[in-house]
C-alpha cells in the first residue's frame, strides 16, 4: 500500500510540474517519458527474459513511420485512432515475424542478429525516397485531432504532454503487470536459468517469443508518440544510435526493474540536454558516465541508490 502511494503522489507531481516550470522544461518531461517508454520495452528482453536487441529501434521507427505517413498522405491527422491503431499493428507484425528467427538465437548470436535486421531497416528508410523522404524524412506531419474532445487541441505543447502523460500513466500499468504476472515471473526463471524452466515443463522458446513480441508492441507505441511531438521522422529513428540510447538509459538506470530505465532514461535525457549547450561531444561525457556505471555500479543506479537508503534506514535504528 505504501508503494502504491508513492507511485501515485510521484505521477501527480509529474502531472504538476509542467505548470509551475518553464515552458522549455515541458518538452524535455514529454522526452523523458517517451524514453522511459522505449527503454521499459527493451528492459523486457534485456532484463526480464535475458535477451539484448541491439535493434530494437526498427519497432520503435517503423510505428513512427506508419503513422507519418498516414497523417500526411491518407488521414491527414483526422483519424488518430486510426493511425494510431495501424501504427502499432505495424510493430506488432514486424515482431511477430522477426522474432520467429532471432528467438531461436542466443547471446550474442542474438545481438548481431537483431541489429542487422534493425540496420536493414534504416537502410529501406533512406533507398525508398518516394515513401520515406530518404535522409530528408517526412516533416509537417499533424498531431492527432480528438474529435470527442474538439475544445482540446493537442497540437500546443501542454495538452500534449497531458496527452503522452496519460498514456504513459496506462503504459507503466501495462509494463507492470506483465513483469508482475506469472508469465513475467517465468521470464525472470528462463532468464535465471533456461534449462531448469524447460525440466519444470515451461515452453521456453514460446515465453521468449511472446516477451520479444509484446517489447516491439510496446516500442512502437512510444515511436508513435515520438513522432507526433516533433512532427518529423527520418531514418535517424530507425538507427542503432537511438537502440543504443534505450540499452543506455536501461544499463544506467539498472535492467530488471520497474525504476530502473525510469532514472536511466531521465539522467540520459538531462544530461543529453544540458551538456549539449556546453560541448558537441556530450555523448563522451554520457560514455564516460556509462563506463563509470558499469565499474562502479554494475546493477544499476536505482539499485544501488536503493541499497543506501536501506542502509542508512538500518544504521539510524541501530543507533
């Protein structure tokens, strides 16, 4: 109960903060939360079921891609649900298919097939110029139009943020009961120790390919929301640079958590924001703090953030 109290005061201050900041810092909470998005559907492969996409990003652009081209040259922005329902169908069956061939791979037999195909993708992106724009990418594409809600334009940066907001409220929901469900607990078995769960009669590969299948899902819909708020997409969504991003922001933050990739990708955000008004090579400084990480604090900053806290409650006691 406690918990469940402090994830609900911690939403309702989110829910606050674009009204008492700056108008610059609600743009930067709207990145934030599509990250935490993006890095919580890689999280169920990397640290629930075992598994590292180096591609996971091909799910994340192709939704994007999707719905770009359905506001700018079917729908107009005039049917979100539409776009929206046909953007994440899109994921759906890219990772229903891929994931019938890389699941059967392990380790890093997995990783080097996974950022092939997502680099094959990145590659159609930037040939198919008559579809995709090629390196100049789709631009002017129109935020979703909610004819239930005509007074509500999402078009200006508050409404969409309350917009990304709740549905990243229903995100973090849905991520939390997978990874909380028997089927999630069976990931964190398989991921522990494969053998023994196939002994105990679990149908391994079958959990792998419906965790690799629901982490697409889940990518695409945050590239979805990606898309709508800069208005743009280009083969950059769909290169390993921004896959990297979320296994950065997850590895930071701690896999195999639910605050995990929340604090990762919060601090890679910032950081990417901040240090780039003082330098163009913010990314050796985050480099640096990765390795830093990873020496220092190989399970993740919310667990060893956690392990003070719990030390210092048990030092006042004792004293």
């Amino acid at each position: 109960m406690k918990a469940f109290i402090k994830v609900l005061v911690a939403f309702l201050l989110l829910g606050i903060l674009p009204l008492v900041l700056p108008y610059y810092y609600t743009g930067l909470l709207v990145r934030i939360m599509i990250l935490i998005m993006f890095a919580m559907s890689l999280d169920i492969l990397m640290g629930y079921t075992g598994l590292t996409a180096l591609g996971h990003a091909a799910y994340f652009g192709l939704s994007g891609y999707t719905v770009g081209l359905l506001s700018l040259r079917v729908f107009h922005g005039g049917n979100p649900f539409i776009e929206f329902g046909l953007g994440v169908m899109a994921s759906v069956f890219l990772a229903a298919i891929v994931g019938l061939f890389v699941v059967r791979t392990k380790g890093v037999y997995f990783m080097m097939v996974t950022l092939a195909l997502g680099q094959m993708f990145w590659g159609l992106a930037v040939k198919w110029q008559q579809f995709t724009g090629g390196t100049d990418g789709l631009a002017g594409i129109s935020r979703p139009k909610l004819g239930f809600l005509a007074s509500w334009n999402v078009s200006g940066e508050l409404n969409y943020f309350y917009l990304v907001f709740a549905l990243f409220i229903l995100f973090c929901l849905i991520f939390y009961l997978i990874v909380n469900s028997p089927f999630g607990h069976a990931l964190v078995g398989i991921r522990e120790n494969e053998r023994k769960m196939e002994i105990l009669g679990f149908n391994v590969w079958l959990h792998k390919y419906i965790a690799f299948v629901l982490a697409g899902t889940l990518a695409g819909f945050a590239g979805i929301l990606d898309v709508y708020y800069y208005r743009f997409v280009s083969p950059e969504i769909l290169d390993i640079g921004n896959s990297i991003g979320a296994l950065m922001a997850v590895m930071l933050g701690g896999s195999g958590t639910f605050f995990g990739p929340v604090l990762g990708s919060a601090l890679y955000v910032c950081l990417e924001q901040f240090i780039s008004d003082f330098t163009a090579r913010w990314v050796m400084v985050v480099g640096l703090l990765f390795i830093l990480v990873v020496i220092f604090a190989p399970e993740g900053l919310w667990r060893l953030l956690r392990n003070i806290w719990v030390s210092c409650k048990t030092s006042v006691k004792s004293s």
